[in-house]
C-alpha cells in the first residue's frame, strides 16, 4: 500500500531551517524519492527472507518463520529524528545518518530459528552486516528481547545501484507479544508507568522467556524422538 506523502506537515516552515537553498518541491520531491528507495529495500530483504523459509520448509517441513512485519517510517517521523539530532532536513542528510528508515520485524516460532535466520540471511554475498544488538542474550533492563540487524542489501535501479540499511528486528512469538503489549501500556499510561508494575512487567518477561526455552526444549525432545522412531 502506497503511504501517504505528509511532506507538507511533517515540516515546520515557521522554524528558521536550513532550506533557503531548495525549494519546498525540490525537497518534497527528494523525500519521496528517499521513501521509494527505502521501500524497495524492504521488498529485497522480504524476498530474501521468503525464499530462505520456502527453502527450509521444503528441507525440513515446517517454516521457522511464524509471520513478517514492514514499515516505512513516515516524512514526519524523519524530519523529527533529523531534528532531534541537530542534522539537517535534506534526503542526504538521512542516507548519511539514518539508519531505521526502513524496518522488518520477523517473527519466529523458536530462539533457535532466530539466529539461523539472521545467520543465512547475513551470510549472503550482497549482504551487508553493519550492526548486530543482541537483546536476547544481553535483555533490556525492563525485560526486552529480541535480535537487532543492520543490513545493507542493493537496490537496483535503471541507472544506479544504491545500498540501502535495513532495520530487521528478529524476536519469538512469545517475545512480539510481551513487547507489543509492554509498548501498548505505557503509550497509554498518562504519566510514568509506576515502579511496581514496571516490575511485573519485568517479571512476565522473564516467564515469557521461560516459557520460550521450555518450548525450545519440548521442540527438539520430540525431534529426537521421531528420529529414534525412524531408526527402529
């Protein structure tokens, strides 16, 4: 789905900007080539990830990969980190200094799955590994996990190939529940969600991520049953 162009007030012309060079359309014109650009990365590294789980369905029978999620982070949203960051409003200055322009969130059925599926995709030739967060073994202090990639893939166009980051966050069922829900509580809190159920949220990740190794477990226990199975 196309997403709607908000050039126009993500800007604030009242501020004293560095604009006076480029006009308004010259400026609208280079964010919306910046938004193609990054939304065909999003489709490289999409297929990329589609091929590998269609690959180890056909070996393995089943998919590691539970489900996919994209976005495009939105002129407003760009203009507002670029301002945060002293940087100025132009489509150069996000190629040269943003790198989460572009985000996929991959949702595996086990821990396991997530490390194979950053290591085959990572592994390709034009793939490019700029930065690897592992909150999974390394948690938030609140309790988030997940594994965070920065990769470069290249796009081709009819007159130029751009490498273009990529933002992939790469997390558990059980992990995309607790954080989607943690994130839903405090974007509703009207103040600071209080010390005690920080707590608790703390405290149900870390049943959550119990509960993702006891299935890990369970997981590769059957495995080596059916195995013996075969064998008999």
């Amino acid at each position: 789905m196309t997403q709607k162009f908000d050039f126009a007030d993500a800007l604030d012309l009242s501020e004293d900007t560095a604009l006076s060079w480029r006009s308004l359309g010259e400026l609208a014109a280079g964010y919306i080539e910046v938004q193609n650009t990054y939304r065909a990365a999003i489709r490289e590294i999409n297929t990329k990830l589609e091929i590998l789980d269609d690959e180890f369905r056909m070996r393995h029978q089943r998919n590691p990969i539970h489900y996919m999620q994209s976005r495009l982070k939105t002129p407003r949203s760009i203009m507002e980190k670029l301002r945060r960051k002293g940087l100025p409003f132009t489509p150069e200055s996000v190629r040269e200094n943003l790198t989460d322009v572009a985000g996929i969130r991959v949702i595996c059925h086990y821990i396991d799955d997530i490390y194979m599926v950053a290591k085959l995709l990572t592994a390709q030739d034009d793939i490019t590994l700029v930065r690897e967060t592992d909150y999974i073994k390394n948690p938030k202090p609140n309790g988030y996990r997940s594994l965070h990639l920065v990769v470069q893939v290249p796009v081709f166009f009819a007159e130029r190939t751009e490498r273009v980051p990529v933002e992939i966050q790469i997390r558990t069922v059980a992990m995309d529940f607790w954080a989607s829900l943690e994130h839903e509580l405090r974007y509703k809190a009207a103040e600071d969600v209080p010390d005690y159920l920080v707590k608790e949220l703390t405290e149900c990740a870390e049943i959550i991520n119990r509960t993702d190794m006891k299935m890990q477990w369970i997981y590769k226990a059957l495995g080596e049953i059916k195995d013996v199975g075969k064998k008999n």
